[in-house]
C-alpha cells in the first residue's frame, strides 16, 4: 500500500505583486489584472508542482495565504480590497485542494491574514477546509496531527535568523521537549514550522523539525533589509514508511539577476 502523503505549503502571499496570482484575475470593479513577469514565473512553477500532488494527499497550508491590506505602508499590493484578495487565495488553492482527502488551514500572521485572522478563516471555508478546532473553526494556530503513528505539530511562526538558521528550530524543539515534561503534552515527532520563506531541515534523533519554502519573491522590505537574502520557492512532501518518516522538499531554481554591464 502507498503511503499517504502529507503536502505542505506555506507563505503564498496573494495580494503581493511578486507572489502567487493567477492569470486573468479579476477584480471587484470589473477590471482584470495582468501578471508581472515575477508573477508569470512563480504561477509556472505552481503548476508544475500541483502536477507532483497525489490524489488523496493531506494538505496543510501552513499559514500566511495572503499579503494583507495595508496600502499606506505598503504599495507592492495587486489591490486594496479584501474580498478582491480573498479570491486570489481561493483560485490559487482551489487545484490543490481539489486534490486532497484532507485539508487542513493553519493561521499566519495577523499583519497578513487580519485581525483574528479573519481573512484565513474566510478563506479556509471557502475552499472546504477541515474544521480543526473544538469551536469549529476551520482554520487554527495549531495542528496536532497523528498521520500513520506519527505525531506531527503544525504552526506558522518560526523566528528568522540569518546568521544562526538553526537556532530556531532547535528552540522549537528544545520547547516542545520541556511542555511535554512539564505539562504532559504528548511529545511531536515532526515539527513543521514556516514564516520564514527559507527551506530548512534540522534531525535530532528520529525526531525532526523543517522550515517550509514559500511562494513570494523578494518584496521590498526584504530588499532594504537584507538583499543577499533569498527565499525558497516550493513546498514539502511528508510520508511515514514502517514507521519512519521520509521526505522530499520540492524546490526550484530561482531567476538569475540582470547585470549591467559598465560602460
């Protein structure tokens, strides 16, 4: 019997001029929006990657569906509208979720998704997410797990430091080991975190923790801050074979920089 794969995406960013769009989108006042070049590039690698998802995956979208609506601090916006953004989101994750038996939505950054994540859980309705909470909502701060006697631990932040990488990860799972003790968690065997648009892996043991990829190019803060620093495009495969876990990241190349010869 194959095993089932869990897919995870993260970071997608809808709403950002160099995230993830579909082509012809339109907008609330009639209007159709045309893809920038950075936006052709990534809805190309999209497609190649919604070709390696497997019928009857779980999916977990991993927090961070959309950029937010902040058009006085931030102009790189495809549009100041709410419910204009909502539906990038949902035409983008529509194709994935059509290939899911399960579907899980886990909540980013309230910068992003809004107050209380609103803006997540509309869109997790929307496109038939799995209730995760006892309240019924269908998108949460966590996800606890158990897939083929693993436990896994889903949640979107993860702090980002680029001298030190994994650093983060090992706090993460140094945490995890002190709730269990202390609280009598049950202790994950795989934490998945995001946020910080870079693919990591760090193994202690059997136990492992991963940084998802995600599907925004640079923006302009990043630019100003740290411009040698370069996302990962793509996203993560997880399976358990005789009680292992197995993996796969999907990752593609990013486009070269122009350069300018002197003159």
């Amino acid at each position: 019997m194959t095993p089932t794969s869990i897919v995870v995406v993260s970071d997608l960013h809808c709403n950002s001029t160099v995230a993830l769009l579909a082509p012809h989108t339109k907008l609330q006042e009639g209007g159709e929006y045309a893809l920038n070049p950075f936006q052709k590039w990534l809805w190309a690698r999209w497609q190649l990657f919604l070709k390696q998802v497997p019928k009857g995956c779980v999916v977990v979208v991993n927090g961070d569906l959309v950029q937010g609506i902040h058009p006085t601090r931030e102009l790189a916006l495809v549009s100041p509208s709410a419910t204009d953004m909502r539906r990038m989101a949902v035409d983008v994750l529509e194709p994935l979720a059509a290939k899911a038996k399960a579907l899980y939505v886990i909540r980013g950054t309230p910068y992003h998704g809004g107050v209380g994540e609103q803006d997540t859980e509309a869109i997790a309705q929307e496109i038939g997410a799995n209730a995760i909470s006892d309240t019924g909502q269908y998108s949460s701060w966590n996800l606890w797990l158990d897939h083929d006697g693993l436990l896994f631990h889903f949640a979107h932040f993860l702090s980002v430091a680029p001298v030190y990488p994994l650093n983060p990860m090992q706090r993460e799972l140094m945490n995890a080991k002190i709730i269990s003790v202390d609280n009598g968690y049950p202790m994950p065997d795989v934490l998945v975190r995001s946020h910080r648009h870079e693919y990591k892996h760090y193994p202690e043991s059997k136990r492992h923790v991963f940084a998802t990829p995600g599907w925004q190019l640079q923006t302009d803060f990043v630019n100003s801050k740290m411009p040698m620093r370069l996302p990962s495009i793509g996203g993560l495969f997880l399976w358990v074979k005789k009680g292992e876990l197995e993996y796969q990241p999907v990752l593609y190349p990013l486009p070269k920089p122009t350069v300018i010869r002197s003159r």
